[in-house]
C-alpha cells in the first residue's frame, strides 16, 4: 500500500528516523522532522479530495497512526501526540467509512477490548491490573485536583480517570473499556475546546494530562504490588524497551518543570510514581534527556487541519 501514498511513505521513514534518533549514534532529526512536515502536509491535501476509495482511506488512517506514534519518540512532542491522537479519532470516524470491515478491523472498540483484557491476564488468570494501594494513590491525587478545575472538560476527565483506576483493582474488561473513551474524548471537542485544553498555558489542564499519561502508562504494564518500592509483573514477551513510556515520562517531568510552583505539588503522586516505574523499563534512559533541546529551531511544524468541517466524506 505505501508505495501508492507519498504521505504514507513519509510518514514511515520520520517514524523510522525518529527510533534511529533515540537509540543509534548519529543525528536523525532533522530528517525525521522534514519527513513529518511533508507527511502532514501531503496527508492534508490528500484529506482534502472528494470521493476517496476505502484504500485511500485506510492508507491516510495508517499515516496518521505512524505520525503519532512517532509524536511519541519526540521529546517536544506532546503537543502533537495529543493532536494526532485526536485526528486519528476525527479520521476514523469521518473518513474510514467501515471501520469493521477494513484493514483496521481489529481496532473496533469491542474486538480492541477483548484482545486487551486477553493480553493484561496472566497464566489464564484475570489478575486486577492495579492494587488496591495504587488505585487508592492514583485516586487521591485526582481528588485533590477536583477543587482547582473549573472546566467542564477537566472535571470530565478526572471522573473518567477515576473509574478506570477504580476498575482497573477488580474487572479488566470494563477498566480497557473505559480507558478506551479516554482519548477519544478530545476527538469529540470544538477545535476551540482542544485548544484550550493543549495550551501550554492552562496550568490545570496540564495537571490533568500528567494524570492522563501515567495512566497510559499503567494500562500497558500489570502491577502486582507497591509497597517499600514498586514490585512489578510482566509478560516474559514483552519488549522490556519502552520508547513510549520512557518519553511519557520525559513529557509529565517537563510539565512539572514548567508549571508554577503552586502547581507542582499536585502532581508529586504521579512524579513520584512514574520514577519508580522507570527504574522497570530496564534501560539506559539518559539520553532520553533530549527535552532540553529544541528540536523544532530549525522546521516549523504544520499542525495537521482535521476538523470534520474539512473532511470530505
């Protein structure tokens, strides 16, 4: 399929380029960064054609999926993995046409579940994915928030967050199922409404996004017990390499390192926590400590345009 879709293409070798960055000696930024911009800028103006066939759109989902995932290998890429998440929302559900019987049939939200909660338990044993003195952490920091939000949205998030936690001690199933609706819930905002809600600027939106990342976080480990330290359970087949994790992590330290001081103790739970989580990872993460630099000096970045005014059904 890619050698038919320039964008796609594109969207491949910034995501290659971008895990060369991380993990081989040498400077690919620069190219990861300029085959993301034709990429986005490819893909908009492919989004913009009337009449696309069902290759055409798995091919523009497929290109959104890899830059968003490589939003996730950049250490300044927060703001654009939260936007591509959103727009893979926006395109698969206003461009994909039939989602079920696509190449992408799999990420339909039951068959996603099941094959979730199947990949979470353990030796055939559905094992909580949190103990019951995480949930309980994890759950005071969110209410401690509660009093500081003043936006629907915020207020929304942290009671979304909340039941997953609390699902996440005692039923599988339903704890993927709610975390499903997490992200897709910036799908369903105004352009107006998302950003606000990205704005560097909205202290208690960042608070709440911290939250929203070590969660992420959470859902893709099982964690038996946290007690004097953090005592964690994997599957024996899991790539212990976190690239994702590790640089969520890079992302909830910059967001404490930005806000006011006033700020910061409310998110010391999710600091702390995630600390101890990367100490798992078993890997060295030194490098990682890219967040000092500015890798966008040199290309401006175009946001991706994937508002449902602007997409041709």
């Amino acid at each position: 399929m890619s050698h038919e879709y320039d964008f796609l293409i594109h969207s491949m070798l910034g995501l290659g380029a971008s895990h060369l960055s991380l993990l081989a000696p040498g400077d690919f930024n620069q190219s990861a960064l300029q085959h993301r911009v034709t990429a986005i800028e490819r893909l908009n103006k492919f989004l913009s054609r009337p009449a696309l066939s069902l290759l055409d759109t798995e091919a523009a989902f497929a290109a959104i999926l890899t830059l968003t995932f490589q939003a996730a290998h950049m250490p300044d890429g927060l703001t654009d993995f939260l936007t591509m998440t959103r727009g893979c929302f926006l395109v698969g559900t206003h461009v994909v046409p039939d989602l079920e019987n696509s190449a992408f049939k799999t990420f339909e939200r039951d068959v996603y579940v099941e094959k979730a909660s199947s990949v979470a338990a353990s030796d055939n044993h559905w094992l909580p994915l949190l103990d019951k003195s995480i949930a309980n952490g994890f759950c005071t920091s969110l209410e401690q928030l509660g009093p500081l939000c003043h936006s629907v949205i915020d207020i929304e998030h942290i009671a979304m967050m909340r039941r997953i936690v609390i699902s996440a001690t005692n039923n599988i199933y339903e704890c993927f199922r709610e975390h499903s609706f997490l992200h897709e819930k910036a799908g369903r905002l105004s352009a107006v409404e998302f950003a606000a809600f990205i704005d560097p600027s909205n202290h208690i939106a960042r608070l709440v996004i911290v939250h929203m990342l070590l969660l992420d976080i959470i859902m893709s480990r099982t964690i038996c017990v946290w007690e004097e330290g953090p005592q964690f359970s994997f599957h024996e087949t899991r790539h212990r390499y976190d690239a994702r994790n590790v640089m969520a992590i890079v992302w909830m330290e910059k967001i404490y390192d930005s806000l006011p001081e006033t700020y910061q103790p409310y998110i010391e739970w999710p600091l702390k926590f995630s600390r101890f989580m990367k100490t798992t990872f078993q890997a060295d993460t030194s490098f990682w400590r890219l967040a000092s630099v500015d890798l966008h000096d040199d290309i401006g970045l175009e946001t991706l345009r994937l508002e449902e005014s602007e997409i041709c059904e």
